[in-house]
C-alpha cells in the first residue's frame, strides 16, 4: 500500500504530463526542480571567492588583453616546473578526477587531445545517471555506479549544471519478460542499489501513459538521474581550473618516459592550420598580438623591433649588449604601445555587420568524422579540425592517471603495459524536437539484452527534447559497419516505437553517435598499472561511466596518495561553480532583432529558439577554461541547440556567435572562427531537413 502510495505522488508530479524544461520558468538544482521566482537564492548564485568572470567582471579586468588560447590563463607548475600529477583526457572521468585533486596542495595538470574539454564519448552520450541495478555484481562497473549516483545531487547544488532525478523504468512487454524485472531486481539488491520494486501495470501508466499499451510491469528506479552529459565534465572542469589545475588543450601526448621515480610526457601541441600561419615564428604556443586597423603602431616597427630582438636573443657577437640595448629598448617600448592598443575595452555592442558577413552555416557535403577520430576527440581532433603540430612540449610529473578513453589502451602502451586494449562501440542516436519531450517523464528501457546491454531508451532530456537510442555497434563487427544511415535510423525508430510508439519520427532534429571505450577485460580498469604504481589507470569506461565517475575520481585520489601523493588538503579550495545560463520567463526582459539593434547584453538574443543571450555567451567566454568555437559555446550555453539547428534563414545566430568570438578574442577574421562541421558523426541527410526527408523519417518509424 505504501509503495503504491509513492507511485500516485509521483504520478501526481507528472499530471500536467508537460515536463519541466531546465532554464525555463525555472531550473534543476540539486536533482529537483526550483521555479523561476525561486532562483535568485538557489540557482542564480555567484560562486563567493570563486573566479567567475562575466560580461561585467570582463569590463573591470585589469588585464585587457585577449585571453590565452589552448590554456587556461594560470599554470600550477611548480618552480622546478614540474607537476605533481597530471591527468591525460578531459572528459567526466578525467575531470571528475581533476576536481577531486583540485581539493589538495599539489600541482596538477590535464592535458586534453581535442579542442575542448569533453569532446569524446561524453559528448556522445545519452546523459543518464544510472542508478546500478544492471552491472554484474562483484564487478568494478558495480563498486562504483550506485556510490557514484548517490554523488551527483550535492555536486550539483555546488557547480549548477542542471541534473534532474526523474528515476528509470525497465517495461516488460509480456509476461515471459516479467523474470527479468525480477532477475535485475535481485541484482541490484545484490549491488547496494535502494528503493528499487516492481510496479504493475496500472502503476505504470499512472507514471507513463504514453508507453507500449502491451506493457505489464516495470522495474521502477527512483534514484536514477538525468543530465546533459557535457555540461557535467565542463562543470567539473571548470572548478577544477579555479581552484588551481592547469587545463591544456590541443595536446596529443605522443611519448611517456619513467625518469628519476617520475614522468616525462612530450605532446605536441596542434592548431588549427589558418590559425597555426598566424602564430608567434619563436614561441609557437603563445598567439601574436594581432593589431586592429587605425592602430597607432605601423606594422613596420613592429616587425623592425622583433627582429632586433631575435637578433639580440640569437647571441650574435657582432653586437655587445651595450650596443644591443638600443634596439632593445625601442623593442620594449613598441612592446607596451601595442599593449596599449590592445587593451582598449571590447565593444560590447553585439556585431556592427559581421554576422552577415560570416562563413554561413554547413549543412550539406563534408567530411565524416572516422571512429580513429572518435578515440581522440571526434570533430573536435586534430585532423577533423586540419590541425598542424605548432609545437612539442616536455612535462615533467611524478603521477599520471590516464583517463583518455577510447585512446586509453595506447596512452598505457607508452609505459610498456599493453594489458588492454579498446574495443570501441558506436552508440546511434536521434534527438527530437521539444514539443515530444511531454512523451516521456522517466529514462524507460526495454528489458536488457544479454549481450549487448540496456537497450535502445527513451528519454526527455533535461532541456525538454525526446533522445532516441543508442545502437550497439561493435567496430570489428563487419556487419554492424556496413549498415547504412537509413539503416541505422530504421533500427532506431522501430525500436523506440515499441517503448513509446506515439512519438512523431518528423520532428527530428538532429543525429550524431559516440564511442563507448569498451576494452578486452570486459570491465572497468580502475588500478594502478602492473608497470608502474605511480600511473593509474582510470581507462577502458563505457556506461554506466558517467554516473560512475565521481566515486571513481575518489578513488583514483586514494591510489595516488597510497603511492605517496600529499593529502594535505587546500583550506582555499571553494567547491562553488555559478551557472552560466539565466532561467528565462518566456521573453521577459530580452528582445531578439537585427544584429545590432539592442546593446544590452542582458537583453540582446544572440540564439532565438533557446534564447541565448550575448551576456550569456560572453559569460562563459570569460570562464576559466578556454574557449575559440561555436561548437564550445554551443555546449555551453546551447547556442545552436533549438529546433532551426542555427539556420542561416531563422536568426543566423551560429554567425552571430562567432562574430562574439572574433570580438572577444580579438580576431580580425570572423571565418577563422571554428565552426559546427557537417555531418561530423550526423547519419541525418543533411542538418536540416527538407519535407520529404521528414516524411522519410516517418516511413522509417513504421507509421
């Protein structure tokens, strides 16, 4: 009675069947939901002591040059210029584990392969908090998926990146289907996992009345969660940046040597070609100051005094130092005009034209990105990007912790531990427009299937949007790669059509996939590695990884200070993050228009269907890890996100976005800006939809 108790009060939070949307009339904090009026004391915070710089804060910084690219704006080596520790891949493990150590007085580094933080299989992901009650029990899958699931309502009252407790349903469709809700119930009881039980049928469509009418039971999960899974590892991220680790990206690490009890790591640092020709000719990691048109200081000097300079530098013995200090000084002094000149305060009038002028939108052609690619950072790697190596560096550590995914087998190949290797796994997905999100309130799943896993799911995502799938496609199965886009669209629409089968498959948005790093051992490898104890592996994680990776960030703290890593805790370290986003009430208080005609950054809609604001976009700019691409604000602040998919004929607002980045960056070109590519990992079309590839969809459903 109790328990059916429980169920109508959850029902009754669903009777509007109108799901919450996360930055709409309100967010998601700490796993529940907080009206807008709410906010102010619970969501719209200022983290207190925490650098977190704004379109405000940016105006009063007394640095005004452009920030760093490729690095945070702070190193944390010591002054040996080593590291502690440093942490190879920057995805929810990697900075999950970043952020733990962020907590202690040591030195740390992590060092990421692709243009951003996250950009490999948590990117690709389906965003679920899972709860446990699936993984084997006795295996490390199990040790840390529920520990973890029961971590990430405090992480998010602390960093704000949105997480829902919407729960989870396993449907059974017919009654021989009912002894699996029971053999998973038995499991997860086994695997510490609470509050798990058995619904029926009527209690089920209490909860759900959209799913498969032939449904007879369900395992319920109350304790599962949902998020967006980018958001998460940017958040984590991100702290750790604030409280002291230095992040780099852009950096393949290509060699590891054990050296003096420690490490020494050489990666090359790569950027994109059109911005590679533009770099400083003797520090190739440091950009040179472009100067703005009407400058002060002709271009001649500038190049006059830098090659005084690099004469001077060379040790030449034509030249005392006596004699060198002409040239030297003049160098110097041209030096600080051109500070002054490129300190004047941005305008922060969004664009004077420039959107118009930009690279439009690719929706059509293009390069697929490769499953290689995949394992190093997808469309944001070095070769989806035509990168170029501009330099190789040396790092010095006493610790690594490889945490690089798909990548992670060769990362610990380079200490001569070849004890694993990756298999990776394509996950297909679809996502929908807003207006199917009300389908589903829960993740719902079809019982599992013995060999490959959960399942294709359904689930509104924290943003409102129905998520479709994800397919199991093992790489080095011949038969899974050869099938084509249709195919793999065909397999995901029928299946979810058995979960829910009333969604409209012509809303469809957007497609893209994600390799899971499924490896030979069959589970998780969270250990020191049987070459060296002071390289800890933290590698070969595929689902339930995302819910995992606090607990195994732990963890991987405990393994390093057994090996002899300081637990001396940092008394400054502040666990607070602020959101980027603003809860919007509809258009209250911002306009949308022509580029140019409101100059209120609070006010001024740079993205129309998500109603991104400037402030926004140059809020998360001005963050501590570094930013030069739509796609990175795109993940950020959902710029690009909505239904039009940045189409050049709604609002044009990818443009726009980069016209923001050229500005604030200080970038003369608008093009050189890095942009969304197409298809990336896409199996749609093209990446918007014409009538009759809608109607193919539908046909594709079994409508």
């Amino acid at each position: 009675l109790q328990s059916r108790k429980e169920t109508r009060m959850s029902a009754t939070r669903y009777s509007d069947r109108k799901p919450k949307q996360h930055g709409v009339k309100g967010a998601y904090v700490g796993g529940d939901w907080v009206d807008i009026e709410d906010c102010a004391g619970k969501f719209n915070l200022t983290a207190s002591g925490a650098p977190t710089p704004s379109h405000e804060t940016c105006e009063s910084c007394p640095n005004k040059t452009v920030c760093p690219r490729s690095a945070t704006r702070h190193q944390s080596a010591k002054p040996d210029g080593s590291y502690d520790v440093v942490i190879v891949g920057a995805g929810c493990v990697g900075s999950s584990i970043a952020r733990e150590l962020s907590k202690y007085k040591i030195s740390v580094l992590l060092l990421e392969a692709a243009d951003d933080v996250t950009q490999g299989a948590t990117k690709g992901n389906s965003g679920i908090v899972h709860a446990g009650f699936d993984d084997k029990p006795g295996s490390v899958r199990a040790k840390f998926c529920w520990p973890g699931n029961q971590m990430f309502a405090k992480l998010d009252s602390e960093l704000h990146f949105g997480y829902q407790k919407n729960g989870s349903l396993v449907l059974a469709k017919s009654e021989k289907e009912r002894p699996i809700l029971k053999d998973l119930l038995k499991r997860g009881e086994k695997n510490g996992v609470k509050n798990l039980r058995i619904l029926e049928k009527d209690e089920v469509f209490e909860l759900e009345p959209h799913v498969n009418p032939n449904t007879v039971a369900a395992l319920y999960s109350p304790d599962a969660g949902n998020l967006i899974p980018y958001e998460f590892a940017i958040a984590m991220a991100e702290n750790a940046a604030d409280n002291g680790v230095e992040v780099r990206i852009r950096r393949m690490v290509k060699a590891i040597d054990a050296v003096d009890g420690g490490f020494t790591i050489t990666a090359d640092h790569w950027e994109p070609k059109p911005y590679a020709a533009k770099m400083h000719p003797s520090e190739a990691t440091i950009p040179e100051p472009e100067v703005k048109s009407g400058s002060p200081v002709p271009a001649v000097l500038i190049a006059l005094a830098g090659a005084a300079t690099a004469y001077y530098m060379s040790g030449s013995d034509q030249f005392s130092a006596a004699q060198a200090a002409i040239p030297l000084a003049v160098s110097l002094g041209i030096a600080v005009l051109i500070l002054l000149a490129s300190s004047s305060k941005p305008n922060r009038v969004q664009g004077a034209g420039k959107a118009k002028d930009a690279r439009k939108p690719v929706g059509t052609g293009g390069k697929r990105v490769t499953v290689e690619e995949m394992m190093v950072g997808g469309s944001g790697s070095m070769s989806a990007n035509n990168g170029v190596v501009v330099g190789t560096e040396k790092i010095k550590c006493s610790y690594i912790v490889n945490a690089a995914g798909g990548y992670s087998d060769k990362i610990s190949a380079m200490i001569g531990d070849d004890s694993f290797y990756i298999k990776p796994r394509l996950g297909d997905y679809l996502l929908l427009n807003r207006d199917q999100g009300h389908l589903a309130q829960h993740t719902l799943f079809p019982c599992p299937d013995p060999v490959l896993g959960k399942g294709v799911l359904v689930q509104t995502t924290l943003w409102g949007n129905l998520i479709l799938g994800p397919t199991a496609r093992d790489t080095y199965l011949k038969e899974k790669m050869d099938m084509s886009d249709e195919d793999v669209q065909e397999f995901i629409l029928g299946k979810c059509k058995d979960l829910v089968p009333g969604f409209d498959a012509k809303q469809v948005i957007h497609g893209f996939v994600g390799a899971r790093a499924k490896n030979s051992t069959g589970d998780w490898i969270i250990q020191e590695s049987g070459v060296n104890p002071k390289f800890i592996q933290a590698a070969g994680i595929d689902s339930p990884g995302l819910a995992g990776s606090p607990a195994i960030a732990l963890h991987v703290v405990g393994l390093l200070q057994k090996n002899g890593l300081s637990k001396e805790k940092d008394p400054k370290f502040n666990p607070i993050r602020a959101p980027i986003i603003t809860p919007k009430d509809g258009w209250k208080g911002i306009k949308a228009g022509p580029v140019g005609k409101f100059t209120d950054p609070k006010k001024n809609v740079v993205c129309k269907c998500e109603k991104v604001t400037e402030a926004e976009i140059v809020t998360a700019m001005r963050r501590s890890l570094p930013i030069d691409s739509t796609q990175g604000l795109r993940k950020r602040t959902r710029a690009g996100m909505g239904h039009c998919q940045g189409d050049e004929s709604n609002y044009n607002c990818e443009c726009r976005v980069a016209d923001i980045i050229a500005r604030e960056n200080g970038y003369n070109k608008v093009e050189d800006i890095g942009r969304r590519p197409w298809p990336a990992t896409s199996t749609l079309p093209q990446r918007w939809l014409t009538d009759d590839e809608k109607e193919n969809m539908h046909k594709l459903q079994g409508q």
